[in-house]
C-alpha cells in the first residue's frame, strides 16, 4: 500500500512547506536554538532589563534551606513573584521573615533555566511601614506566648543585695552613664558592662549573645559572676527598638540563669523583652534603682574619658570600615557565578530527600507482602517434605570410597613434592649447604668473605671452615705432608 506523499508547491518561497523533514531555506538567518541558549539569552535580556528593583508585596512560603539560603515568594491581590535571597545578604537581615509579613525587597530579575521562571535575586528586604512592623510583632507575641515564654510562673524575684550587676547596653550612649551613676548614688556594686549594638543590623544577635555569655560565667571564676542582669537602651521608635523584639532576643531573657531586669525605652515604650524578663523597669534610671536599695556616686570624669574613648575607637573602626567598603564595591562578587549552581544543589537536595522517602515506603510495602505469605501452614508442609526427602535418600559405601582414594592420591602426590624438594636429598646427591655461623644460607661470594668462619652442611653431617679472600693454593701430593700456617680447632679448616 502506497501512501499519498504530502501536498508540495513548487513555486513556493518557503521550501519546507508541508516537509517530513526540517530543512535551512535558502536566506534564512534564524537557525534553530537549543534549550539552554535560548535560555541563557532570556537570562541576559531580563538582567539587563531589570538590573535594579524595588517590589513590595506580602511575603508567603518563606523557607531557608540547609546551605542557608532563603526562597520565598512576594505576592498581592493580583500577581505572584518568586523570590531567593543567597545566605549572606540574608545574614544582614534585620528581622525575621515570616508569611503574611508585607515587605518591600531590592534586588534583580533573573531567570531559573531548571524551571523556566523568573525571579527576584533580592540583596535588601525591609518591612513597609510601622503597620506590617505591628502586625509581626504581634504575629511574634502571640507565638512566643503560646509557647509559655512569658508566663507568671517563669518569673524569679530579685536579689535584695546584688553585688555584682552585668549591664547588657551601648558603651556610647547616656543609658550606661544614667544606670552607673544611680548605681554609685544609692549602692557600691562591681558593674560588669557587656557592649552591644542596640539598634540596626546585627544588634540582636549581639545582645542575645551577652545574655548568654553573662549566663555561662561559671561562678568563682577570673571573671565574677553577676548576680543580675541589666538590659537598657534609650527611648526611640518602634523601628530604633525592635531589635529588643526579635525572637532570638526573647529567647536568651527568657532562658537567662540569672534574674533580668528589662529596661528599654520610656514609660510609654514597650517591647517582647519586657514579657520576657523577671521585671520590667519604665525607664533604664528606674532599673537601677530597682536593682539596689542604695545607689552610689558615678565617677563622671572617669565614664566620660570611657565613653570618649569608645566613641574616637568606634570612628576609627567605621572609617576603616567606610574606606573597605568602597574599595570593596570595585571588586567582583565570586557569590553570584555560582547563584544558578546553588539554587540547583538545593532542588537535587529536595528531591533526594523525596526519593528516599519514596523508596523507604516502596520498601515496606513490599516487606509487607513478602510477611504476609508467612503462614505456619506452608511453614509446616515444607518441613514435612524435607523430611520424606531426607528420609527417601540412602549412603552408598561406593561413594564414600570414591571420595577417600580422591584424598589417597593426592596426598601421595603432596608427599612426592615434599620428597622432591627436600634440601637434603640433594645432600644425599654431593652437594654441600654452605651457612653462616647463624645458620643462613650463603648464596655468593661476597655474602662469604663478609663472615670469618662458614658452616658447611653434609649428608652425614657439619663442617666449619675459615673463610678467606686469598687465591687457593694447589694441594700437595698425597705422599707430601700439609703444612698448617695456624692452629686450628679439630672440626674447622680453610675454605678459600
């Protein structure tokens, strides 16, 4: 059977109208691309296009993968945009990114080539507005609540006397003049004073770090053991204190192995570190007044040369650090080469992770098959005809035979070879063993001069000889008499 071949116009321009096979007409300069250029075109273009945004829009499926980076999605009423943010820009974040949370993010639009969708490689992300920053916080609250953080029950009395109080504050600002003033007016105390960053990036990880680091001073150490913590800032907005609202924060107060006194902000301000601690103090002054039942005098020209000298030691550590930065800004970010190859490592990662589920699963079902025909019925009949098997066999003599002149012959053939490679029948033959006084085969002659006396070995027995290196005179006639030039022992003669 013949099948029509396909309609073709002679007369066309385009050659390959209605062709079984693809084919370049003649002025064509649109080739064919492959998967991963035109990809790579689509990458380029859209980096161009969009090298520098800004989006707002409410955070939703917020999750940090193993290798640290964090893969989200921005989203509004009417549009959905994923988004990644690579580990150290997400190591700069100043809070916590949470679903539901309304941000605006700065970055670039990139492509995905894995899975053929674009996305924002965000560099900054900040909360939009004071509205989205209450909503977290009380999103934060009500969490931290549920998990019984800031129960009654967690709250320890403080010490009437403290003798030593741990500070956790900024060296430069006016809290820690306020608090050791009032602290020198009404009681004597040894104020340890642990700097920190209150407000801005890294703020919260420090204070939390000197929460703990005053928990785990271990007491009658080089370093005494405060016997209550302090942790003040001044007054601001709930911007300048919300790094007294971040959870790792909260955390190290509410686990702290020492009674906290909370005072940050004014009367009016109030954060989750206040929830948190063993007593909240409206103001850093009334912390201290709380904290001693006496307060003593402040050396204030002593804290002043203490702040001036934080302050000249802070400005030269941030030119230092302006001057690094700027020159920083000219080099090349190595990061963003292997961007693409990170987000892949994460998707295998994922999907290994399902696979192995998927096979663990595959596995037990298949072992509860195989059990389920464990049934002492069939265990029963197989033990019953191996039985009858077992019973129906018989031990002919003529095998066993058979086996043991196998064994018979070859063990003749093992004692022919150990016949044949004894060393003393070559004895028996005339040859000598010639050995070393320790009894080590001599092979050569340089292996002979090295030692004085040599053993030789016959069939009927042992011969120890002198060895020399000097040429060997001709024997005398038999009817001669041998001269000796040495006395020698009666068994032990020249060899050489």
């Amino acid at each position: 059977m013949a099948f029509p071949s396909a309609p073709y116009d002679d007369d066309d321009d385009d050659g390959s109208k209605g062709a079984l096979l693809a084919r370049d007409a003649a002025g064509d300069n649109a080739p064919a691309l492959s998967i991963s250029e035109i990809s790579a075109l689509l990458k380029r273009t859209v980096e161009d296009r969009f090298g520098f945004v800004r989006v707002r829009g409410e955070l939703s499926g917020v999750k940090r993968a193993a290798s640290g980076h964090l893969y989200l999605s921005l989203k509004d009423e009417n549009a959905r945009l994923d988004g990644v943010m690579w580990r150290g820009s997400v190591q700069r974040l100043g809070f916590r990114p949470a679903d539901g949370v309304e941000v605006i993010a700065t970055g670039k639009l990139t492509t995905y080539p894995g899975r053929s969708n674009y996305q924002i490689v965000i560099d900054r992300m900040e909360i939009a507005g004071e509205g989205a920053l209450l909503a977290l916080l009380e999103k934060t609250k009500a969490r931290l609540e549920a998990e019984g953080l800031f129960s009654p029950s967690r709250k320890r009395a403080l010490p009437f006397l403290p003798l030593v109080i741990g500070v956790v504050t900024s060296p430069t600002g006016a809290v820690i003049r306020d608090i050791l003033h009032r602290l020198r007016d009404r009681f004597p105390s040894h104020v340890l004073v642990w700097p920190v960053l209150v407000q801005g990036q890294g703020a919260a990880g420090q204070i939390a770090a000197a929460v703990r680091g005053f928990s785990a001073i271990a007491p009658g150490g080089p370093v005494p053991r405060p016997d209550l913590v302090i942790v003040a800032r001044g007054g601001g907005s709930i911007e300048d204190l919300w790094s007294f609202n971040e959870e790792e924060v909260v955390r190290a107060v509410a686990e702290c192995s020492i009674p906290v006194i909370s005072a940050v902000g004014h009367e009016t301000d109030t954060t989750l570190c206040d929830f948190a601690a063993d007593l909240r103090a409206p103001t850093p002054t009334a912390a201290a007044e709380i904290a001693v039942p006496v307060l003593g005098e402040l050396a204030a020209t002593l804290a002043d040369l203490r702040a001036r000298q934080s302050r000249a030691a802070v400005r030269l550590f941030a030119q230092a650090r302006e001057r690094l930065d700027l020159r920083a800004r000219r080099l090349p970010q190595p990061h963003t080469l292997l961007q693409a190859q990170a987000q892949r490592v994460d998707d295998l990662g994922e999907r290994l992770r399902r696979a192995l589920g998927h096979r663990t699963d595959l596995a037990a079902a298949q072992l509860a098959r195989h059990a389920g025909a464990l049934r002492p019925a069939l265990l029963t009949a197989q033990t019953t005809r191996g039985h009858e098997r077992l019973a129906a066999m018989r031990l002919r003599p003529e095998l066993v035979l058979q086996r043991i002149d196998g064994w018979r012959k070859q063990l003749d053939g093992l004692e022919r070879l150990r016949l044949s490679l004894n060393p003393k029948a070559l004895l028996e033959r005339g040859y000598v063993l010639v050995t070393d006084p320790h009894g080590h085969v001599v092979k050569t002659r340089a292996d002979a001069t090295v030692h004085a006396t040599l053993r030789l070995n016959f069939a009927d027995g042992t011969l120890d000889v002198a060895a020399t290196d000097s040429p060997v005179t001709p024997p005398p006639p038999r009817s001669a008499p041998r001269a000796r030039t040495a006395k020698t022992s009666d068994n032990q003669q020249e060899l050489f």
